[in-house]
C-alpha cells in the first residue's frame, strides 16, 4: 500500500506578524514548524494560523466549569457568609435556613425594619438558631486546601479572639492553637502580637510560681504589677468582750423569787 504524501501547509495564507517567539503560547495555541523550520502557532478554536500569537489575535473561548469546580464553588459558597462575604466564624441559622455570622446577620436584621433574606430576598424573622457542625465544616474546607492561606489564617485569628472574649468554647487554649496554625499559614501582625501576649502571660506566671518558692512573691509581684497585693494570711479573730459583769451573770443564774404580797415583810 503506497503511503500518502502529506500536504505541505500554504504558509501564504499565515497571518505573520513578527519573528519574536519567546516563552510558550499562551491558552489555545498550539506550537508546530513549519516545512521551512521556521516555527508557528496554530489556535485550535478559531482556527486561525500564526507565525506568533498577540493580543490582535482572538481570545480562547472560556471552559465550562466542570463538575469538580461547581461543587467547590458551591461548598465554598456554603462557609462564606453573604454579608461579610468571609469565612463564618461563629455560624447561626437564619430563619430562610441558610447559615450566617452572626454579628454580620443580627446587624443586619437590626437595620431594617423588615429584614429580607440576603439569600432569597424574602421577608424574614429576627430568630436566629446555632449551627451545630458550622465550624467543623469551615474548618473541613480550609483543611482541604480549597481556601487561599490569607483567608484561612483570618478565620483562625478571629476564631482566636472569640475564644478570648468567651463567645466560643475552649478558652485560652483553643485560642493559643487557632493563633498558631494561623500564624503557620499566613503570618499577620495581629496573630504575632496574640502569640507574644500568650507567651508574656506564660512567662508571667512561671516568675511567680519560682517568686513563691523563694519567698519573693510580693516583691517580685510588685515589680511585674505595681498593683499588686500579696495574699496575707488573715488574723485570728479576737473574742469580743462581753459587756455584762459578774455580778450581773451571777443574778442571772440565781432562780427567781415569787412574787411578794402586799403587805408582806422582803
């Protein structure tokens, strides 16, 4: 079987524009050569033929997101609130049944009379219910690696400061994590300074467990705080002094003596 001869390209009806072919094409070109050696640029969609792309060219058309990209468009959809448009921090459920933060929703329940659904549009009330598993499913996508660094070091930093003021659980130790993994992935001066704070109290009271055991604790706690006050023991309590005198007790304890008739002799 004889083998067909290719068919040399018409480089007459190329588009030439310069002889700079620096770097890779972009987005829906193609790079071949020429029968000459010389290369070009072939864009699939439009079918145009280039000896170099450039910005006179037409764009590659857009792809369709795929099934992928929608659902994580869509889960990270569910975790950012509509008002603040950031991660939620401490979830509620709105009325519409839809998940809010709930400074940003009871702000804006509270500036309008009647208030509609930042989702839906539709009028609803002022209840707002918390959301169980609101965090451990923010939390879930951070860890999946779907939220830039930036925005998953804020929401640990403002996870942190909640647990400080004692609106979510786990106190001081949740925050102290929450600033550390932050810090890990996108340090920002306002975890730093939490952090050095931590680490200022820790220092603290290490200083005065040590000024306890060497009987230093007033003195030193009067350096660290000049407010301070050493813990004294109080004073024993002193009896009080009764006012009734001996006399006085011993007619208490003598029986009383019937009362007399008149004209009776004492």
């Amino acid at each position: 079987m004889a083998k067909t001869k290719k068919k040399r390209p018409d480089e007459s009806r190329w588009i030439s524009l310069d002889d700079s072919n620096d770097g890779p094409p972009p987005a829906g070109w193609a790079r071949y050569e020429a029968p000459s050696g010389r290369p070009y640029f072939h864009h699939k969609a439009s079918g145009k033929t280039t000896w170099h792309f450039s910005e006179t060219l037409p764009d590659p058309p857009p792809d369709r997101a795929s099934p992928d990209t929608a659902a994580t468009a869509a889960l990270l959809d569910s975790v950012t609130c509509p008002v603040s448009l950031a991660l939620i921090v401490d979830p509620v459920v709105a009325e519409d049944g839809f998940t809010y933060e709930r400074e940003a929703i009871e702000r804006w329940l509270k500036d309008k009379d009647a208030a509609k659904s930042p989702r839906t549009g539709v009028l609803m009330g002022p209840r707002l219910l918390n959301s169980g598993d609101g965090r451990s499913r923010v939390l879930a996508v951070i860890e999946s690696g779907l939220v830039d660094d930036v925005a998953a070091s804020a929401w640990h930093v403002a996870s942190a400061n909640l647990n400080i003021e004692g609106a979510l659980p786990g106190g001081f130790a949740s925050a102290r994590d929450h600033l550390k993994r932050g810090q890990a992935l996108s340090p920002s001066p306002e975890g730093g300074l939490l952090l050095e704070a931590f680490t200022a109290r820790d220092q603290h009271e290490d200083m005065l467990r040590r000024a306890a055991d060497a009987d230093l604790a007033s003195k030193i706690g009067r350096i660290l705080d000049p407010s301070f006050v050493a813990a004294s023991p109080k004073p024993p309590k002193r009896p009080r002094p009764s006012s009734v005198g001996p006399r006085d007790r011993a007619r208490r304890r003598a029986p009383l003596a019937p009362p007399r008739r008149r004209g009776e002799a004492a």
